[in-house]
C-alpha cells in the first residue's frame, strides 16, 4: 500500500492499483477522470483487479489524483 496525501488523513491505494493506472495514463488517450473510460481500459488490458478496485473505491482514487499518485 501507498500513502498518497501527506497533509490530511493517508490514502491508501494497492500498489498493484498504482502500477495498472500509470500503465493506462501513458497511453495518453484515456480521460483519468472518466470512470468508464478507466475500467473498459482495465478490462481491456486484463488490469481485473485493478477494475474491480476503482470501481470500489473511486472516491480514493479521486483523491490520490489530487496528488497526482
């Protein structure tokens, strides 16, 4: 696990989690505030876990894009 913000209460995102949504933000064409866009790309590239994750949690995810993971 990963501690995104420093300055209020941590967040905490898989660092599996972490690894997949770098993979799909260098693709350059995926809108990382798109929920849907996000998860058809996870599933897409086989990032299952990380689908289901976000689609969990996509209120942390939102905050760790705050700090720009």
């Amino acid at each position: 696990m990963h501690t995104i913000n420093q300055y209020r209460e941590p967040i905490e995102l898989p660092a599996r989690v972490i690894k997949d949504l770098k993979r799909i933000k260098a693709l350059g064409n995926i809108n990382m505030y798109s929920k849907n866009q996000i998860l058809v790309t996870c599933i897409n590239l086989g990032y299952n876990s990380t689908a289901i994750w976000l689609s969990d949690n996509f209120y942390l995810y939102l905050k760790g894009m705050e700090k720009e993971f």
